[in-house]
C-alpha cells in the first residue's frame, strides 16, 4: 500500500509531464493560446524594467549559465561526498549534469523554436523551448532541497535554505523573460520537465539505491 506522500509525489510528477507536453505541444504546432499565455505572463515582467532591475536580472542570470551551475554542482557534490552522503551527492550529480544538459539540448533540438524577437540583454546561441536555465536551476537547486530536508534536523534552517532555493529557481526563470531571451512558455516548459525529471530520479535513488533525500 502506497503512503499518501508517495502517491501526491507521483500525481505531481505526472501532472509536471503533462503540462510540459501540453506546453510543448502547443509550442510546436503554433497554437493561438500560447502566444497569448506568454503575452500574459512576459509584458509585466518586462513592463517593469529599470535601470537597477536591468542591472541586477543581467548579472543574476548568469548564475544559470552553463559553466557557473556545473561548477556549483561539482563543489556541493564534492562537499557532499567527503562529508559522509556519497547517495547524496550522486543524486545531484544525475540530475545536475547527467539528465538536465543532455535532455534539455535534445527537447530544443526537437521542438527547435525561435528566440523572441525582442532585444536580447544577453548572448544566447541555442533555439527557445524548454529554457534550459529555467529546467536547470529547477533540477539542481530542487535536488538541493530534498537533500537538505533529508540531511538537517534543523526545522529553522531547512525553512531558510529551502526559501534560498526557491527563490533563486523563481528570479532565474524570470531574469530569461526580462533580458529578452524567452518567452513565458519556455520558462514555464522549462520548469515543469526539470520538475517532471526531478520527482522521477528521487524515485528511481529511493527505490534502488535507499535515501537519497
């Protein structure tokens, strides 16, 4: 008999897909509703624009870059390995750098969109959907929660670390519409695939290889 937690992890984690193939779907084939969700979600973000906010969105996203979230997953996985949690690290390590790199590049090989049209605040070189700062920042900094939710025994400084995490997931994804380089779909595609991978290889470590988070 399945626990309730399991079951809501696995209705939430089917629901993640779904939304990403509706998503992709919809993106794929053109669809009328898509440009107007990313018409609804993208010109607030973008409406709100100042030089501060400019200033802040085009350093922070880089933090989703390539070369800085490989590097920050290689020093927790270290950090986590030395410190006694080899499951742990391995874990990150999967979903950091194994799946989310290699499946984002294959669904924007696939779904091949175009960037906006809009003036790009930064250098991209990859087509639009899923956004893989958004898929990524999602898997990492996701599989950072449930491992400090396993690890601590500090209700106060999970709350903390947890807010951190969520936090920076939410600013990267809506730093990629304000610098001009995504639409909301791609955020959103973004989110709910990295989410959808996120739930599947916490089941797959807790199934086969015992307590990863």
């Amino acid at each position: 008999m399945h626990s309730p937690s399991s079951y809501w992890a696995k209705v939430s984690v089917s629901t993640s897909f779904i939304i990403f193939l509706l998503l992709a779907i919809a993106v794929k084939r053109h669809q009328a509703w898509i440009q107007s969700f990313d018409q609804f979600f993208g010109r607030p973000i973008r409406a709100m624009a100042t030089p501060a906010l400019t200033h802040f969105f085009v350093n922070f996203t880089k933090l989703g870059n390539m070369v800085p979230l490989t590097v920050l997953v290689i020093v927790a996985c270290l950090t986590l390995f030395f410190a006694g949690n080899p499951v742990a690290s391995l874990f990150l390590l999967t979903n950091g750098l194994l799946l989310a790199m290699p499946i984002n590049s294959l669904a924007k090989l696939l779904i091949n969109r175009p960037r906006p049209t809009l003036r790009h605040l930064v250098t991209v070189h990859s087509s639009s959907f899923p956004s893989g700062h958004a898929m990524g920042t999602m898997m990492v900094f996701g599989s950072l929660i449930m491992i400090v939710n396993h690890l601590l025994k500090n209700n106060a400084k999970k709350l903390m670390l947890d807010l951190l995490f969520l936090v920076i997931i939410v600013l990267i994804g809506i730093s990629r519409i304000y610098v001009g380089v995504h639409f909301a779909s791609d955020v959103a595609g973004g989110w709910s695939l990295g989410f959808c991978l996120l739930g599947m290889s916490k089941f797959v470590f807790n199934k086969f290889i015992g307590g990863a988070s």
